[in-house]
C-alpha cells in the first residue's frame, strides 16, 4: 500500500480531532528519520483528555486493523506515545509539548494536510415550470 503510514496517520489525526485534542499536526519527517516516516502531534488539556485521545486513537487504529506495536511505558500524565512502525503518535499536555518542542527537532519536516476536505455543496436543481393545459 502506498504511503499507508501516512494515511494511518490521517485517519488517527481525524480521531484525535474528534476527541478534541488541540494544535493536532501530523509531519512528514522521511528526510530527517531513519526509522519512522510520519509523526503525529497533539496537545491535551488535562491527564483525562490526555489518556481520552489515546483510547479513540487505539481504538481508530484498531478498527483499521493497524493497532500500535508499542507504547511507551510506564505511562505519563503529560506524555504519551505510541508507536505503529512507519508512524509514532505523540499527545502531550501543552507544557511538555512547549518543552520538548518535538516540531523544532524535526524542523525540515513537512506538514501533511489531514482533515477531511469538505465536499462543495450540491447545487440544486432549478425548478422545473410546469405548463398548465387550459381547457378551449
């Protein structure tokens, strides 16, 4: 499958979303990583939103049988990662994401668009005028 990874991490930014993770990025990170080819990013706001986004994550993942090889353990009340081969997943509250600052490590990386586009409205049909018969 080509670039599964990065649709994988498409799929679980969109999941991430839905939980309402913040500041959610996904990066192409193929010229500065030997190991992984995309890395996703996304700021909680608290230990219970950090540990929400995981769940839909996993869960999302799963659903598209590409559950995580690896976590990392023991687990963290500010960061999280998960590890799914060619794709690592990160959510981390907003003070370990400003420590870390993991998008400035990987500063040639790429952004790679993930929301949905949203199809353009469909345009209706005009109404038809309808001739009436008239009786002579």
């Amino acid at each position: 499958m080509k670039n599964s990874f990065k649709a994988l991490g498409q799929a679980l930014a969109r999941a991430a979303s839905d939980k309402k993770a913040e500041e959610i990025v996904l990066l192409d990170v193929r010229r500065q990583s030997p190991i992984i080819e995309y890395m996703l990013i996304a700021t909680a706001n608290s230990q219970p939103h950090l540990e929400a986004i995981e769940y839909e994550v996993s869960k999302a993942a799963k659903e598209m049988r590409r559950p995580a090889l690896r976590r990392a353990r023991p687990e963290s009340a500010l960061w999280r990662v998960l590890d799914f081969g060619g794709l690592m997943a990160h959510f981390m509250t907003e003070d370990s994401r400003r420590f870390y600052d993991l998008e400035k490590l990987y500063h040639q990386a790429r952004p790679v668009a993930w929301e949905e586009e949203k199809a353009p409205p469909a345009r209706r049909k005009a109404p038809q005028k309808t001739r009436r018969r008239t009786r002579s």
